[in-house]
C-alpha cells in the first residue's frame, strides 16, 4: 500500500512556489487560494482574491467558459477526476487577450473534498499576433493548436516551414514567430518568390556588383545580406528557380555567399522561414525540388487551418476587419447578424484574404454602412490564390520536367540517396552528416540501419 504523506502543509507557500500561474478553485467556481503569479498576471489583489469567480477572473466573463461553448477544465475534472489540459484566451490585468496552456489537476483536501488546480502557462498575448492593421485572430481549437506549435518553434532557431492553402496568413504567422524569437530586435526581411522573375531573382536574393550584367551601374545588397542577425521569411519557397536552389542551400548551410558577379565569400547569420501551399514532398519526388534543400528548411513544419476547419472563428475575424472600414462617409462600418450566420456557413477556398474582400466588396455596395447578406458575393472560384508569373513559371517548369526521364522514386529512396552521398563526400564521418541533416547520431545510425548504408565509407571513415 502507498506511503501517504500525513503532515499538513500550508498551500499558499505550496503554490507560492510555482514560478507560473497557479490557482485552487473549488466545485462552484469559487477560487479558493491563488498565488502570486496568478494575482499579478490578472491584476487581482492578493488579500480579495479569493472568494471571485474563476471565469469572472481569468475570461471576464459572468458564466462558465463551458456554458460559452469552450472546453472546461473545471467540468472536465470534477466530472472525471482526471486531469485535463485545454487551450484558452483568457484576458490579463490590462484587458488584453492573452493565449495560454491549462494544466487541470484534481486536489484532495484532508476529508477528501475534491478541488481543481490550475496551472497556467502563457503561449502568447494578441500584441504578438499582428498589427492595428492585421492580425491573427481566434478561439477555435485548431487556431489555438497552430498558435501553440509556433510558439514552441520561436524558442529554438531551427528552420520553420509553414504549410497552408493561400490566404491562411502565412506571413502574420511568420512575423509572429519572428517577434517571438531572440532574433526580434534584428531585421525581419519577406521575398515573395512567386513575385520575381527567375532572370533577376538571384540579385534579389543574393545582391550584386557593379558591371554584374548589362546596364548594372551600381552595387546592391541583396535581402540575405538586409537581414543580417534577423529572419528572413521566403514566401512560396516552392517558386525558387530550381538552378537556384544549390546556392540558397550553400547559403543556408554554411551562412557564406558571393553577389552577382562578386569574388569575395560574405557571411550572414539568419533563420529562414518559408512558406508553401504546394506540396513539397511530390515536387521532390517529382523531380521539381531538391531534396536537400526540402530537408534543410523543413526542419521544424507547421500547417496553418484553413478558415473552414475552424468556422468558430468566422464571426469574431469579421466583426473585427469590420470594425476598421469606413463607408464613404468616413464612418464606422457595420455588419448585421445575417450575413454574419451567412459568412460562417460558406467554405471560403480564399480564406481569411477571400473574406477580407468579401467584406470590402458589400461594403462599397451598402448605401448606409450596413452590411447585409444581400450584399455578400461569393466568387466559389478555386482555391489558389493565381499569380500569372508565378504561374507560367510552375508551367515551364512541369513542361521541362515532362522532358526529364521519370524516375518514379519515393521520398524514402530520395532520402537515402541523400545520406549516401554525404557519407561519400564526408568519408563516412557520421557526426560531421549528422550535423548536415540536423539530426541527432543516433536518427542517423538508425536510418542507416534502415537504409542498408552502415558500410558506406566505413573504412575511409576509419582511416581520415
């Protein structure tokens, strides 16, 4: 039989130990005991704290968050006995929305009274999540979800690849991480990849020098070179010229590069962020990307929902892009409960771009700044956003492949070919590929394993 621990303890030193929010709340939502953290971060007074409601505290709200719709820890536990975790916005001591992770644990008093415990950890505040302008906005789990993995990728500076349809907001998404990151005081450098013409993206990208080309009068650095020290978010990686992609991969790997016309090896230390709706994976089978650069920035991979895995969020996203028109009066636009039920109910291919334009578009049709679902248009045009450069480009590129001989291999016999190579060019020092593959020895000794490779190089191995 377990040892149970007999001797009382006080439990306001007991969660006053805990560096993040904690508090104890009893079955009718009466917060029993708080500590310090809790108090600070919700702008409540230690001495009158308890004795508040939890949901009046924490949401700002007058019922229970299960009774708004949302997953509730306390339900959840004095349901189950069972703890439970949930992602949730609850609103600090300035009124402002804050993202955050809740860890509910059941606690037991001495007569075996249950009580719910919660710890609280802080994801991310809404300042974090855009601009006045624009910003990333919702409640609904998948939105939560999202915001959580790109919060655990801003703690390290590995590679992040954002997937999602167009229109999700792939570049707030990528700002977000960035202003998260310790790279937020450094520059923060976008290239839309869909946008320049093959002919002059490797000046765009790498910069040159004076007489690289015709016409060419001048030096210029190039947007790896502007964002030294920060983050530099290329956007439809997928467009990258394919002859390009070695020097971007040198660049990322070794941080050395040369301009355009250049002789001399300049260094930059920057993370890269990129951001694709296409699907890597078959293009690297396909011949259309190289699997190493494909390895070299999907080192941390994230999928942005789409607005219709997570219509929750419809409503509140358009009251609030609603609430910075102005009519052609200069005043304040509004939006009435129809068309808002109307908007929740349509697919949006678009997304949160489609449904910006939605908005815009009956805006300028109303008389009086109403809204109403009269005045909605839906296009139902497909889902990609189509960019005609962009679109010759993957054209002439699918056409230059077709002329290719079909190699019909897996993304598994990619990979190993891949490694095999690198033993080859290292002579077999595993640590020195591990490092290239950003993986672990371990990873690699069993990948070798699976890929019948442990012998490549061996013995040039042993004897370097």
């Amino acid at each position: 039989m377990p040892h149970r621990f007999q001797h009382a303890i006080d439990l306001q030193s007991v969660i006053d130990a805990a560096d993040n929010a904690f508090v104890v709340i009893d079955a009718d939502y009466n917060i029993v005991a708080a500590n310090k953290a809790y108090c600070n971060a919700y702008g409540i007074d230690a001495e009158s704290i308890v004795g508040h409601k939890c949901h009046k505290v924490s949401h700002h709200s007058d019922v229970p968050c299960h009774l708004n719709g949302e997953d509730c820890p306390h339900k959840q536990v004095f349901e189950t006995g069972q703890p439970f975790q949930v992602l949730h916005i609850h609103y600090d001591a300035n009124n402002q929305e804050e993202h955050v992770r809740i860890k509910g644990s059941p606690i037991y008093n001495a007569e075996g009274k249950l009580f719910l415990g919660e710890a609280i950890f802080p994801v991310a505040k809404s300042d974090d999540l855009g601009c006045d302008e624009q910003r990333m906005l919702g409640s609904s789990p998948a939105f939560l979800a999202c915001i959580e993995e790109m919060s655990g990728a801003a703690a390290s500076d590995v590679p992040v690849l954002l997937n999602g349809e167009s229109g999700v907001g792939k570049e707030l998404a990528a700002n977000f991480i960035h202003k998260k990151s310790d790279r937020r005081d450094k520059p923060f450098v976008a290239i839309d990849c869909a946008s320049i013409s093959e002919g002059i993206f490797e000046s765009e990208l790498f910069g040159h020098e004076r007489g690289a080309f015709t016409g060419c009068v001048g030096r210029r650095h190039g947007l790896i070179e502007s964002c030294d020290g920060g983050t530099l978010f290329m956007d439809e990686i997928s467009e990258v010229p394919l002859a390009l992609q070695g020097r971007l991969l040198r660049a990322l790997d070794t941080g050395y590069f040369r301009r355009l016309g250049g002789r001399e090896d300049l260094h930059v230390d920057v993370r890269v962020i990129c951001a694709t709706h296409s699907n890597l994976r078959k293009m690297v089978e396909r011949g259309a990307f190289r699997a190493d650069l494909y390895y070299r920035i999907a080192g941390i991979s994230i999928t942005i929902p789409p607005l219709r895995e997570r219509r929750v969020d419809i409503i509140p996203m358009s009251k609030a892009l609603v609430g910075k028109m102005r009519d052609a009066n200069g005043d304040q636009a509004r939006i009435s409960q129809d068309a808002l039920d109307m908007l929740q109910q349509y697919d949006f291919p678009g997304n949160v771009r489609e449904l910006k334009n939605i908005l815009q578009k009956a805006l300028s049709l109303s008389t009086n700044g109403l809204i109403t679902p009269d005045l909605l248009q839906f296009d139902h045009i497909a889902s990609v956003h189509i960019n005609p450069l962009a679109d010759r480009r993957s054209k002439s590129r699918e056409d230059e492949t077709a002329k290719q001989p079909t190699t019909n291999r897996s993304i598994t016999e990619i990979e190993a070919t891949h490694i095999e190579s690198l033993l080859h060019q290292y002579n077999g020092h595993r640590a020195k590929v591990a490092e290239v593959l950003k993986i672990s020895e371990r990873t690699l000794y069993r990948k070798l394993k699976q890929y019948n490779l442990t012998h490549v190089g061996k013995q040039r191995g042993k004897s370097a």
